[in-house]
C-alpha cells in the first residue's frame, strides 16, 4: 500500500505561492508569444520597406518559366479576395486574357468544365510543365464520359470509349481510320513491299511479280537524280550503276524540318510547308520522290518530254495538242509557207489544214490512252472519274492520303528516331509474313505495340519491357487537339486582346 502524504509534506514540497510565478512552461509560452509578434512587426515593416514587392510575401512558390515576367504581380491572375479554383471562374477570365484557346470539347458539359488552374497549376518552380497534367485530372471525366457530355452535340456517327483507364491496361485500341476501319482511305494505288524490294523485283512463292522479270538498276534512273538512291555498300563503297536500287522507308519519308536541308536538295521549285519540328512526316510529292522512276513520257519519238505534274484531264489535253502542234510545225515548215487571211472566209478547211489537224488528233489520242489508260503512267497511281466509253476522263480524284492518322493524339517521331522503322510499320517490308501488297492495307501499329515501351517497367529481365511514359499527357492534347498540327501561333489560339508592351508587362486585368 502507497504511503500516504501529509498536508505537511505536500506544503513543505510545493510553495504556496507556485501561480504567482512563471514555471519553465509558462515561460516557453511567453517567449514564443513573442517571437511571433516580432515576426508579424517584421512582415509587416518588410512590406513598408519594399511595397512592389509585397506580393511576394503570400505567394506559394515561383510560377512557370512561361510566366515569369509577372512573378511579382499577383493580380496578373489572381482576383483579389478571390482563390482560383475549380468553383471560380474569375481565375479563368485572367488565364483568357492571353490563352484564347478553343474548347476541350465541342460535346462536353458547360457545367463540368473546370476551371483552368483546376488542371494548369501554378506556383511549382520554373521547371514545372504546366500542360502535363496528372491522369487523375483526365479520367475525372474520362473514366465516365458519357455522364460529361451532351449527346445532342456529338457529331453525327461519332463514337467515343466511354471508359479509359490507364494506357498500358484500360485504354482501348487505336481505330484506324474511323470512316473505314482497318482499311486506308487514300486513292492512291502503291505497293509498299514492291517498292522495298531490291530491284522492285518482289517474289512470292517462288514467282516474280514484276512486269517483265527484270531488275530495276541504278542505271534505270536518269543521271541527275541518280545519286540520291545510292547506296553503300558494307566496306562502304558506293555501289555500282550496275546494281540494283534497294529504297528504304528515309527515300520517301521525311521529318518535317528535321530533314529540312536534305529536302530542299532534291526538291523542286515548290517550297517545303512550315511545320513543328521534326514530329511528322512530309506529304510525297511527285516531283521530289516519284518522277526519278515514274516520269509520265507520253511519246517515245519525243525523248525527254514528260507531261508535267499535278495537270487536270482537260489541261493535259491541252499540253497535248500544244506539243503536238508545235511538233508538226516544226516538222512541216512548209505549212506556214502562205499568204496570211485578211478575213475569215467561210467554207471547208483547206486540204493542208485537214491534214495537220487528222495528224495531231491521231497523236493526242495515243498519247492520252497511254496517260489516261495504261498502267505505266498516270494510272499506274491515280484512280479517275470518268463517263463510260470515254478515254479522257472528267477528273482525277483526290490521293485523300492522311497527313495525320491519329487526329486526336499526337506523336513525335523525332523523338523515336532511335527505334527500327519496321519495329512499328512491319508490313513495308518485303519479308514480312504481313508485307502489304495492296494499296487499301493500313500499315500502322496498335496499342501493343506502343505498350511494349509505355507502360511501367518489367522487374524481370526475362520479361523486359515498359519504362517509357505512359501518362495521357504523352499522346493527347487538350484544347483544339482535333488539330495537332496548329501550333501555338494559330489563329484559334490567338490573344483575346493585343496589348503593347507596357500593357502587356503591366497584365492589366480584363475588362
């Protein structure tokens, strides 16, 4: 049992007076009172001493690069009394003053649209990248997305993945294209593993499916572009004109501007459009990538004379008769031998007018059955609209050949310089179980192809994969990403205002 204390003993330890003094605690308590109010006094002189700054002292951290020259200016996008936030609006109105930007979406719910900042955060270091944005941000609408649209806005026969997760698991494959599934929608007749094949000779089988057997050589190729489709050999030597032309993916497919010196030096008079860098693929052009094999000769009796390229039916018609005719004239000086008509007389065509006339017809239609009918000239490539019966037909339809495949994602092909082309586009190769020898074959990869890199990495070496990023913000872009070719200086990305430069450093608040 405790011993018990007595009154005694307890005054004897504990002074009666013990709350008329300061303990150790209570003395603590005074010194951090105090601290504290040196601080208040000292934030507030602070803001005395240097008002421009005074900003700065409630700010959570230094904005992005991109916005660094009003790092001290709160109100640049902060409503005073007012935090931007997925609740406020205001903070949008100021982000709006320079980023004009088009909607997410035309579908999307007014109601569920957050406010900028919601997903651009601010105040992370100048490092920061305010447009990859967390997964979490994305798949607050994308994991439900019909709940987050209005159905009446859609387009007609759009179709849409109502759930998408993350892209090595959920995400649902590529659909490529979406007005014909799996087949490409170009007009534009090619065959890729032909072109691939040494020579152009492609066997399958055992049989040659060329048009005569026989090789296409260096020697085939016109001197002055012959250079070009050179190769090396493996001590490094250039090849002989003897040997036979072996293209690879790089003689027709360029980096726009990565490539842009070796462009200009095999292009025509036509200029290279200005594009992003390095992301996409030039459009081929026949004078730069087809004419060195293909040139469109119409007459063998005219050596070197080639019908020029792009010309509407009724414009090559013209070019006919016009070369003809001054073929003629030049082979029957004769006929301009006589008396020039004061007057039109009327009356049939002299005998020598009918002759030249029924020569230079008998030409033109030669010539433009072998243009508009043979398989080695302009319909060995182009598909034609035509009545029935008739040789010259109405119109050329459009190659309607992609530029971008995947309109609603992007992709840097600059940045996968270092991975095989036949890694992803297999089926250009000859060799390939899936060689493409049909113009419709759409030679793209899918998803798990792009998963064997963007998706988390394998422990196991055994099983080595994934480690490159696989976030949304990888592919897809928000805010006109219908158009990944816009860069930032588009017309629908343009300023709400134009300021001068003071206005524009000063960021006056919208009216």
């Amino acid at each position: 049992m405790p011993n018990q204390e007595t009154g005694k003993q307890r005054a004897a330890r504990i002074p009666l007076d013990y709350f008329k003094k300061p303990g150790p605690l209570e003395r603590v308590k005074r010194a951090l009172t105090g601290v504290a109010a040196l601080g208040v006094i000292g934030w507030w002189g602070s803001g005395m001493l240097r008002p421009h700054r005074e900003a700065m002292r409630y700010s959570r951290g230094p904005v992005a690069a991109a916005h660094a020259v009003w790092d001290a200016q709160c109100d640049a996008c902060h409503v005073p009394f007012r935090r931007i936030g997925a609740a406020s609006w205001s903070g949008a109105g100021r982000c709006e003053t320079c980023h004009a930007g088009p909607p997410h979406h035309a579908a999307e719910r007014p109601g569920d649209t957050p406010s900028c900042a919601q997903c651009h955060r601010e105040h992370r270091g100048r490092d920061a990248s305010l447009v990859r944005i967390a997964d979490a941000d994305c798949l607050a609408c994308h994991d439900h997305l019909a709940a987050h649209t209005q159905p009446e806005a859609r387009p007609p026969g759009a179709e849409f993945a109502s759930h998408v997760g993350r892209f090595d698991r959920d995400h649902p494959d590529f659909k490529i294209p979406r007005e014909s599934p799996g087949t490409d929608p170009g007009k534009l007749h090619f065959n890729h593993a032909r072109h691939m094949a040494p020579g152009m000779v492609l066997t399958n089988d055992g049989s040659v499916l060329t048009n005569d057997g026989s090789s296409f050589t260096l020697a085939d190729i016109p001197a002055a572009e012959r250079e070009r489709y050179r190769g090396r050999g493996a001590s490094g030597a250039a090849t002989p004109d003897s040997a036979a032309v072996q293209l690879s993916c790089a003689a027709c497919h360029q980096l726009d501007n990565a490539h842009a010196s070796e462009a200009a030096e095999h292009a025509a008079s036509r200029p290279q459009p200005a594009r992003p860098r390095g992301a996409y693929m030039l459009p081929i052009r026949y004078d730069e990538h087809c004419r060195a094999c293909h040139p469109l000769t119409f007459d063998t009796e005219l050596a070197g004379r080639t019908v020029p390229h792009p010309l509407a039916p009724d414009a090559v018609q013209d070019f006919l008769e016009n070369t003809y005719a001054a073929q003629y004239l030049l082979e029957h000086p004769e006929s301009l031998d006589r008396p020039a008509a004061t007057r039109t007389m009327p009356g049939p065509s002299s005998e020598q007018q009918n002759k030249a006339r029924d020569a230079i017809e008998r030409k033109v239609a030669t010539a433009g059955r072998l243009l508009f009918l043979g398989q080695t000239t302009c319909a060995e490539c182009h598909a034609f609209e035509r009545q029935a019966g008739a040789v010259v037909p109405e119109q050329v339809l459009p190659t309607d050949v992609p530029t971008v495949w995947y309109r609603h994602a992007t992709f840097d092909h600059a940045a996968h310089r270092a991975v095989s082309c036949r890694d992803c586009h297999g089926g250009a190769y000859p060799d390939s179980p899936q060689a493409s020898v049909k113009s419709s074959d759409v030679l793209l990869p899918g998803i798990a192809v792009c998963r064997r890199c963007h998706a988390p990495a394998q422990a196991l070496a055994s099983d080595r994969g994934g480690g490159a990023g696989f976030a949304c913000t990888e592919c897809h872009r928000y805010h006109n990403g219908d158009h990944p070719l816009e860069g930032l200086g588009a017309p629908r990305r343009g300023a709400a205002v134009e300021l001068n430069i003071e206005q524009f450093l000063s960021a006056p608040a919208p009216k």
